[in-house]
C-alpha cells in the first residue's frame, strides 16, 4: 500500500512535467482535430524530434506500470449501467463511473444505491445534490405532463360542447324550416280555395 502511494506521487510528478501531445498544424488548421496523430511525413520535423518543435510520443512519458489507469486515490475504476453491476464490486478496492449513456431515472437509482453501499462515484462530485436534483427535474416533468393531458381534456370537452350545440342549431334549423314549409303550404292552399270560391 505504502508502495502504491509512492508510485502515485511519482506518477503526478510525471503528469505535472508531461507536455501535451497534439497533431502537427492542428494549432494552425481548423480541420485538424486537436489530438495526436503519428507524424509519418519524410521531413516531418516532429518525427524527427527536432528541438524548438512539438514533442513526440514516447514510452519515458507513461506512468508506472503498478498503477497505471488508477484513480488518484488508488482505485480501480469500474464503469457500471445497472444495479446488478454493483453486486460484484468492493468499495475498498473499486472507484465507481456512472456510464454517460443512460437516463436520469436509472441515473438516480444508481446514485442511491452507490450511497447505500459507500461506495465512491468519481464523475458526481455531490451525490446527494446530483440526485435532489434529478428528483426535481423527474418531479417536475410529472407535473408538466399531467399540466399537459388536463389542458387536452379540457380542449376535448370544449369541442364536444361546441359540437353539441352546433347539432342543436342544425335541428333547430330544419324545424323551423319544416315549419316554414307548412306555414307556406297552408297559405298556398288557402289562396286557392279563394280562387276557387272567386270563380264560382
């Protein structure tokens, strides 16, 4: 153990002094993205590892092999997805990495239930703060929603009101249009009982 904590300290005395290593031209040309490309060009001055140029990778500026890919506090990092991750890990060994990938539900869970254990989460500097937070913004697409179906419900009895009365004024139309019909026949008829009682 006391070996490991040795070997961390050389390993950020390493990082503090290691430049950083990036494509040729990617600090000049947009299109070259900023990350390291092996130099293969014949006058290629990094490859070449001219003096007042970039440096080129090398093996001399890897860490030590014995805690190599381990966190600052020397342990081993383990990406988990579900709860069932978690059965085979042991908080004293095992540093956790929520994967990106996954949801805020699932997100939640995994934060509770890291706590429960005492396990370490290494990308959620406040557990408790990312979790309270995830609840309030869950809480508040509940409510969102239910806002959203009772505005829906309401726009349907609306139209099913406003389809009702209209129904209404349709038959009140035609019975009055009927009644007109009759009302006319009635006069047509008696106009001719009077040209009829005329010519007699």
């Amino acid at each position: 153990m006391a070996e490991q904590k040795q070997l961390l300290e050389v390993r950020k005395k390493m990082k503090a002094k290691k430049p950083s290593f990036f494509a040729r031209n990617s600090d000049k040309i947009k299109r070259i993205r900023k990350r390291w490309a092996k130099p293969r060009g014949l006058h290629n001055k990094i490859r070449l590892s001219k003096k007042s140029k970039p440096k080129k990778v090398k093996i001399g500026y890897g860490s030590p092999a014995q805690v190599r890919g381990l966190h600052r506090s020397g342990l081993q990092y383990a990406v988990i997805r579900n709860v069932m991750e978690l059965s085979g890990l042991d908080k004293t060994k095992h540093i956790l990495m929520i994967a990106g990938d996954i949801g805020d539900k699932k997100r939640a869970e995994l934060l509770r239930n890291s706590a429960e254990k005492g396990f370490i989460v290494a990308n959620a500097k406040d557990p408790s703060d990312r979790l309270k937070k995830i609840e309030e913004k869950y809480s508040q697409r509940v409510h969102d929603k239910e806002e959203a179906t009772q505005k829906k419900q309401e726009e349907v009895k609306k139209r099913e009101e406003l389809a009702k009365k209209k129904e209404a004024d349709q038959k009140g139309d035609d019975i009055a249009k009927v009644l007109g019909e009759s009302e006319q026949k009635d006069i047509d008829r008696r106009e001719q009982e009077k040209v009829l009682t005329q010519k007699s």
